[in-house]
C-alpha cells in the first residue's frame, strides 16, 4: 500500500480521535481505544516505531479503563504490546497501577495520557523505550517493485497469509520461517495496483513451493487459501486454539478438506512451522 495512503489514514482517525475527546462531557469518559489502536497501526506500516508503541500504549490505557484487567490484556492494544515490544507482567502491572492511582486522584479520566504521563515517571519506561528502538518491522510494505521481482528460489519460498491488521500473528510465522533459512513472501510487500491485488497475490502463491496460512481470523486470504488445494503448494493451516469451534464451522462450510494445525502460543506455532518446513542442519531444541 502507499505510505501516503496510511498517512491519510492516520489523519482520518485523528480527527475522529480529537472530536471524541472535545465532545466528553464533564465528568464522562467515551471510550477511544479503536481510534487511537488504528493510529498506532498506521505508525506501524510506515515504520514508525516509537509513534506506534506511544498509540498502542494509549490503547491499552484505553482498554483498562473500559474493562478488566483479563479483557484489556487480550484486546489488540494489549496483545500488540506483548507480542511486539515485549512488554513484560511487571510493566503491565504498574501501568495499571499508574491508573489506580490517577483514577484515585481524578475520578473520570478522559485523557488516557494522563496515565502514561504517570507511568513515564518510572526509570522502566525509560528501558521499556529503549528497547522499542531496537524493534525493527519484519514486513515491509512496497519492498519490492512488482510480483515479477521475486527474492530466492522457488524452493526456498514460504507463501504467508495471514490477517494483515494482526502484525504480531504474522510476526510470529515471518520469524521461525527466516530463522530457518527460508524466504518469506507477504503479498503486501510487493507494489500492487489496487484493481489487481487478488490476483497478484494469487500469482505470488503460485511461485512458492510453500505456504502457510494462519486462518485463525476470517478475511481476504481465505480465498488464497482456497486455491491451495488446486495448486501443487505444499501448506500449512494454523490456527489459535481458541478459534476452534467457530473455524471448524467455517472450514466446514467450504465443503473442502483441511488439515489445521491448532496453536495455543508462539513456541507451539513456531514447531508447527518447524515439522512443516523441515530445515536442514538445525535442530529442533525444546
């Protein structure tokens, strides 16, 4: 996608964002954690790590002071935080003891920036930013000019489709399959006109020895998914444990047989990915 196009984006949803903030009531607090999420994935795309982590932090604020903690933690602000910056239980738990506290103080809190002003008053906030700039974005979005520039051979080639809003899932497949010596391809990593996107990407999977599909949440790449069975591409389906029952449902429904490989956490993924791909010369060490 044009990063110009996610720059627009980002505008969008802080206008939105700013208009929610100026029509709370007194006293009333409008949840906001969509808005500022969606700001933080566009940060994201465009490489801009640190703008990315200050939106996700707002967004957990956000979750936390609309659900519990349990809730908050598993919603996208939380998760993306976990998986991408690593922020670890200790951390969590004083962010949400910065909003006790200010909410001890202040009552309604409707600028979830007045949590993070209190959170950032700690020496780990400073460590916790350190090590959000050495975060690099394993996708990158345009890398390559065309699908008639293809990196590697076709036998090194790892297809992966995903949910593209869900960076940590595809994170957590892109880096087992590089780790082993195989060469990820991302459909959005290739320039696309817009009218052509389902069929580049069709093409891309074609030129792949290998695929891997997390299916775990429903969208476009369900219909590449699909087309594996027609072509000679050997896959892999994962899918969260979780998505069990409502998945089985849908496979169901597409009157295809599947094999999914069910995933509760990244080690148990990345095994998964291991078994399938079967690298030569690295060992599987538990």
């Amino acid at each position: 996608m044009d990063p110009s196009v996610i720059e627009d984006s980002f505008s969008l949803w802080e206008k939105l964002y700013k208009k929610i903030k100026k029509a709370q009531p007194k006293d009333v607090r409008y949840h906001k954690g969509g808005e500022v999420h969606n700001m933080g994935m566009c940060k994201y795309y465009t490489l801009q790590t640190m703008e990315a982590f200050h939106f996700f932090m707002l967004g957990y604020i956000e979750d936390l002071l609309s659900e519990n903690v349990e809730v908050a933690n598993k919603a996208p602000g939380g998760t993306n935080l976990k998986e991408i910056f690593k922020v670890s239980e200790l951390e969590f738990k004083k962010i949400q003891q910065c909003l006790q506290d200010t909410v001890k103080k202040k009552g309604i809190v409707q600028d979830p920036q007045d949590i993070l002003d209190c959170f950032s008053e700690f020496k780990m906030y400073e460590d916790l930013e350190k090590r959000v700039k050495k975060i690099s974005l394993l996708i990158r979005p345009n890398r390559y000019p065309s699908v008639s520039h293809l990196p590697d051979e076709w036998e090194q080639r790892v297809f992966i489709g995903g949910d593209y809003e869900s960076i940590y899932a595809l994170d957590s497949i892109i880096s087992p399959v590089v780790e082993f010596g195989f060469r990820p391809i991302i459909a959005m990593e290739f320039k696309t006109p817009q009218d052509r996107i389902h069929h580049d990407a069709l093409l891309l999977l074609h030129n792949c020895k290998f695929a891997i599909f997390d299916i775990s949440s429903k969208g476009e790449h369900m219909m590449e998914a699909e087309r594996t069975l027609d072509y000679d591409t050997e896959t892999l389906f994962v899918c969260k444990k979780e998505e069990e029952p409502r998945v089985s449902a849908m496979l169901t429904s597409l009157g295809k047989k599947y094999e999914i490989h069910w995933y509760t956490d990244r080690k148990g993924l990345k095994k998964h990915i291991f078994d399938f791909l079967k690298p030569s010369n690295i060992e599987w060490v538990k």
